[in-house]
C-alpha cells in the first residue's frame, strides 16, 4: 500500500514509528504536514496538492491531528476520503470525538458510565452549575483543551466559582466534572484497535498533581483490566466510530468511568509500557480493512 501520515512533524516518535511500521511490512508511507496541503474541492475530478505536488495514487491515510489544527486538518482528511482513500480513523469521528461536549452527551445517551458532568453559558447559573456535580472537590475542564491544558481541580465552592468565572469572562466553554477522589490522581488509557484492547496502562500524576496526563509529568505503569473495563473501551470507541483510539478510564467505587476517548493517541509510552508493537498491529489493522474493501469491491454487482 501507499500510505500518508497526516502530521505536522516527522521526527515525533509515531510518525517515525508509522515509517518504521509500514516499511517493515512492505508498505511506502510517507509524513505529510496537512497544514501544507491545498484542495480543490468543486472539480468534477477531486484534487490535493501538497508544496505543488499532486497527491495521487495513495491507498491509506493515518491521521495525526493535532487538536490546535482539528478544523484544517479533518478537511484534509476528509479530502482523501473524496478521493477514495481509506482512512485509518475518519474525518467525521475525529471531529466528533474533539468536541468533549457532543462526545459526553452522545457516550451517556449510549449508556456508557462518565463522572457527573454539568454544563452552562450563563454566569448566573454557577452556583447550580456546582450543585449538579456534587460541589467542590470538581473538576473544570476547557471544552477545547487536550493533554491536561485548560483543566483545573477547584478544592472549594468558593475557588471553583472564581475559576469558573474568570473563564466565562474569557468567553471560554467549560464543562464542571464531579471529582473522582478514589482515582487517587491516576486513570487508565486503554488502546483500542478494532474490536479489540491491545494494550494499557495506568497514568498517575506526580506529588501534588491531580492530572495523570504524561505532557503534565505524570508517570505509567503496566496494568490489568477488568473484563468490565475491556469492554467498556471497546463500546466506547464504537460509539465514537473510531477503529483506533485511546479511552481514558476512571477506577471508580460505582464501576469504571469513561473520561475522553482520543482519537490519535500517542504511541511513545503504551509501546513502551507495554512492549508491544502498537504501530505495527495498526498498519496491520489497515491491511485487513483494505482487504475486507478489496473483497467486498469485488463482489459487488
């Protein structure tokens, strides 16, 4: 296959682990910044340009979007799936899974299990707004942040109706989230590929830091799941029609609590928790996905 990697830089550990990957099983790939592609999208005969180059002929597309190019970057995608290309994850879900409010509303409305979550435009609302989740200790999180930016533990009503404030003045859409004590400052990301977990780990935040993101200093270790907790990921990543994802979980007393599911997840400390191949069982993933669409492509009247 001829394979794209949408991503911005080609020296970060998965987009240098994708090139590795593919050439190992007899694929060409190659990284390709979105943000230097242009598009005509009204031709009868769909084009992307990359630096003046046509971008033709390719097979499979894996996309790295990062969340600060999410508009851009899923037009792009979307672009190759105008011209037949077979994404990894595709442009609808991506964009579906970067929206943290749609992306809660629609994992509850499918019955997956999320802490307490409570949203409002108004500043006259907060004091309701601290309520609903069960007041302080909670979580506010920025609707559009990502890796552990914009979100803020509040330890009183007091602090969370000040943080909660000061973004409202910013115009900033927050999401309040019920704290989750007995997580004691850890979750668990689970990597989905297809139907399937093929590895996790457990995230736990340094001294004095409630987030457990790695970007955030936070540190891994291997961990077992629960038959509950695979599938859990598992649905959750169906929901959000993503083949391939990391679902961040929460150990809670009530059961496990889904907190995000990430639609390009970082391969660095899963292969390296794990020590398993992550980039190659997903270059594989793609092999069967064009191989089920060569086979179907066949049969077709």
């Amino acid at each position: 296959m001829k394979i794209a990697i949408l991503s911005r830089d080609s020296t970060l550990y998965s987009s240098i682990r994708f090139m590795e990957a593919a050439a190992a099983r007899g694929h060409e790939a190659r990284v390709i910044d979105p943000t230097h592609c242009y598009m005509n999208i009204t031709d009868m005969k769909p084009s992307l340009h990359y630096q003046g180059e046509n971008l033709s002929g390719y097979d499979a597309v894996i996309p790295r979007i990062g969340a600060s190019i999410t508009f851009y970057g899923t037009a792009v995608l979307r672009q190759f799936e105008v011209m037949g290309v077979m994404p990894l994850n595709n442009s609808d879900a991506i964009s579906r899974s970067r929206d943290k409010l749609a992306s809660s509303q629609l994992l509850v409305r499918k019955g997956i299990d999320m802490p307490i979550t409570a949203f409002a435009h108004n500043p006259d609302n907060i004091d309701d707004l601290i309520a609903e989740v069960g007041g302080a200790p909670l979580v506010i999180k920025m609707v559009e942040g990502s890796q552990g930016i914009g979100v803020v533990l509040a330890e009183t009503d007091n602090a969370a109706r000040s943080v909660i404030q000061a973004f409202m003045g910013l115009n900033a859409n927050i999401m309040v989230q019920e704290f989750i004590q007995e997580a004691s400052a850890s979750d668990i990301r689970c990597f989905v590929i297809g139907d399937k977990v093929v590895a996790a780990m457990k995230r736990q935040g340094r001294d004095g830091e409630f987030r457990s993101n790695l970007h955030c200093g936070g540190t891994a270790t291997a961990v077992r799941l629960s038959p509950q907790e695979r599938a859990t990921a598992v649905r959750a990543a169906k929901i959000m029609g993503l083949d391939v994802c990391g679902v961040d979980i929460l150990r809670a007393k009530r059961g496990p609590l889904v907190m995000e599911v990430n639609s390009s997840p970082g391969l660095e400390g899963i292969e390296k928790i794990s020590g398993k191949d992550i980039a190659s069982l997903m270059i594989e993933h793609l092999e069967r996905r064009k191989g089920a669409r060569l086979t179907f492509t066949s049969l077709a009247p």
